[in-house]
C-alpha cells in the first residue's frame, strides 16, 4: 500500500465528524465526565465486554466485571483470560503509538497471549471469514502483511486527515488485511479507540464498541459493502454513527446524572443511603433496616429514584431481577450522606 488506502468521505460522514467534534467538545468542558472516575471505570468495562461479545464471548457484562474485580467466577477458561487480556490491553492503551508497528504487535500480544501461538506476531499462514463453508473474506497473503501494515500506519502518520476519519479508516484496513491469525476484529476496534484516545483522552473511556456490539449486523454489513466496493466510505459512515451515538449517550448521561443530583432526598431516602453504609444488602433486608414494608410500590418510591440517580447501584446489573441481586452506595451516594 504504497499510496492512500481507497475510501470516500460521505457528506453523511462530514456530517457526523462536525457533531462528534461539537458533542466532545461539551461533554469535556460542559459536564464532569473527565472527573468521572466511577463512569470512566464502568466505560472500560462495557467496552470489553462488549468487544469480546463481538467475537462470541458469552460471559455476562456482570461476569465480566466480576472477572475485572479478581473475582472467581465459573466459566471457560480462554474466555476469562480474554477478559484479563483486553482489560490490560486497553489498561495501557494512551502508552501506544497508533503509528507503531512494534506497539501494534505488542497491543497483540497484550491481547492474545496465552490464548493464541502466534501472539505478537504477524500470521505465518493463510486466514478467512467465514460464515458456515464459504469465504466471505482472504486476508492479505502472509509474506505481503507486514509490509502493508507498515505502510498503512506511514500513510497515516503523514496524512493531514482529522484523526476520527483516520481512526475509522485503520479500522477498516486493519481488518481487511487481518494481519493476525486471530484477534482482528478487537486489534481493528482498539486501534481505533487508540486513534481517538490521541486526538482526545476522553475516548479512553468512551464505550464506543457497545453500540458496535448492538448493531452487529450493521457493522458486519458496513464491512462486507465497503469491501464489495474497494472503498471504506460506508464503513467510515457507520462507524462515525456508531461514535456519536456513544459520545452522545454519555452527554446525556452527564446531564442527566447533574440535574438529578440537584433534587432533594426525602427523608426515607437518606435512610436508605444510610442503611447501605459499609454494607451490600437485598431490597428486603433494606427495608427491614429502616422498617418498612418493601412492596413493589415502596421499592419504586423509595429506592428506584436512587438507583436512577447513581446514588446506589445493583451488584447484578445486567439481571435487574436476580434473586441474587443486592444493593450498595456509589460514591455519589456516599458524598450525598454528608451533604444531608
């Protein structure tokens, strides 16, 4: 690739870099989201579980978050090493250079150790998608990989094109290259996340792989058109999309998360927040602290408006009605205490 990889940039496209541009620009001066750290953590989380999901993990968000934590947690062993991997790959993410070949190779590694041979290291072999017997895609041959990696990443080094559009197009190319015996679909979606992690830190922590792993068919689809034409502008537009709605999401998020934390706590309410002090405990055992009946018609006045203004969280969030579900004080919940 010795000229620049073939895309088109859609008005579609232009129309989503100015609004990303715009929506960054307020979600790091106009909300607290770069002091966020809970948020931030919890960011870091979705977007693993959600690139893993991509490629078929089928751990929970809460296992994920469990295996994070060092919990000890049932399920097959390559899939919790994923787990483990992407969270210090992604650990170490602002450290990388998106235009080194050596740190590509050691984000890789960083990936797939322990779970593939050729960790690391550019594939020997030939490799394909597909779907049941038939290729849908060949990468690149093996002995042509290395070279077309160098010079993807020197076209983008030297390119003057706004790092958003750059960082969907090494995406883009990096899976169709699939310079890796295995893990292209989460090198192509870190490396992206790293591109715009350079231009702005706040995409360290911006989930953007959730709303890729909500619109598989559509992001699968994007690939495929955008191979059909030898031309990454349809991907380039789907995953500009794919951004906004992100950033987008957690401007909502932000503002959601101020306004609420402006309104006054009943008086049950700090009872509950007070219930929860250096405790985890089932809605039951919550109202049986405070003494109360806990019908559903108390839990949802009482303690679901907590829940909602981040001031209390569920320990099983992706099974709201677990019979194992409990509840403990989110750091907001702890500041809102004091306050009152």
């Amino acid at each position: 690739m010795t000229n620049k990889p073939p895309y088109t940039i859609t008005e579609k496209s232009a129309d989503y870099l100015a609004k990303i541009v715009e929506t960054v620009t307020k979600l790091e001066y106009a909300t607290d989201f770069n002091r966020n750290i809970r948020l931030h953590r919890l960011n870091r989380v979705r977007t693993i579980y959600s690139s893993l999901a991509i490629e078929g993990n089928s751990l929970s968000l809460g296992e994920v978050t469990a295996v994070i934590e060092g919990k000890i947690i049932a399920g097959k062993q390559t899939e919790i090493k994923e787990v483990k991997n992407a969270y210090e790959a992604y650990d170490k993410i602002i450290n990388f250079n998106p235009y080194d070949v050596k740190d590509f190779l050691k984000a890789h590694e960083l990936m797939t150790q322990g779970l593939v041979e050729e960790s690391g290291k550019f594939r020997n072999g030939d490799v394909g998608v597909f779907d049941g017997d038939v290729a849908v895609h060949i990468g690149a041959r093996p002995q042509f990989v290395p070279v077309l990696i160098k010079d993807l990443f020197e076209w983008a080094k030297k390119s003057d094109l706004h790092p958003v559009l750059k960082s969907a197009i090494l995406h883009y190319e990096i899976e169709t290259i699939h310079p890796f015996s295995d893990g292209n679909g989460r090198m192509g979606r870190l490396w992206q996340t790293l591109v715009l992690a350079k231009w702005n830190t706040i995409f360290a922590w911006i989930p953007m792989e959730s709303v890729m792993f909500e619109k598989r068919p559509q992001y699968y689809d994007a690939i495929e058109a955008a191979r059909k034409s030898n031309d990454s502008g349809v991907f380039i537009e789907f995953t500009l999309s794919a951004v906004l709605d992100t950033i987008v999401e957690q401007d909502k998020h932000q503002v959601k998360h101020q306004v609420k934390h402006q309104v006054d706590l009943t008086g049950t309410q700090i009872d509950v927040l007070k219930s929860l002090q250096d405790k985890t405990l089932s809605r039951k055992e919550i109202f049986a602290t405070i003494g109360m009946n806990g019908d559903s018609r108390s839990f949802k006045r009482h303690i679901e408006p907590l829940i909602v203004a981040d001031l209390i969280e569920m320990t099983v969030p992706d099974k709201p009605n677990s019979r194992l579900q409990k509840y403990r004080l989110t750091d907001s919940g702890k500041s809102a205490i004091t306050e009152n």
